[in-house]
C-alpha cells in the first residue's frame, strides 16, 4: 500500500473520520446522546482531522519540493 493510500485508510485518516462525523451526527439528531457526550466525541472528530491534516502536510513535503532543492 502506498503512502497516501495509508493515510486515507488510517485509523484517522478520511474514511474513519467521515464514519465518526456521520454517527455523531446521527446520534445528535436521534436525540440519544447528551451533548457532554456528542462534545466529546465531536472533540475527538476534530483531532483526527487535525491529525490527518499533519499526515497530509508531511506527504505534500515529500512530494513538492521546494524551489532551489533539486
């Protein structure tokens, strides 16, 4: 598997993250969850996409290199 494709699949990467943002939302509007518990678990979403956006940062910096370091 490749380095991109490592990433989206990740246990944070794009496909897990949507999979946390549609059960949270669907939760949030069954009414089941307290909202101390969908904050929680809307925080956790926000890490894993933060953590996705790191993982993306350091494979554009593999990828593009910059001007002059050829």
């Amino acid at each position: 598997m490749n380095k991109l494709a490592e990433i989206v699949r990740d246990k944070r990467g794009k496909v897990m993250i949507r999979m946390q943002m549609t059960i949270l939302t669907e939760k949030a509007k069954e009414g089941s969850y307290a909202p101390e518990k969908i904050q929680r678990d809307a925080k956790l979403v926000l890490h894993s996409i933060e953590q996705l956006n790191a993982k993306l940062n350091e494979l554009h910096d593999l990828i593009v290199q910059p001007k002059g370091a050829a």
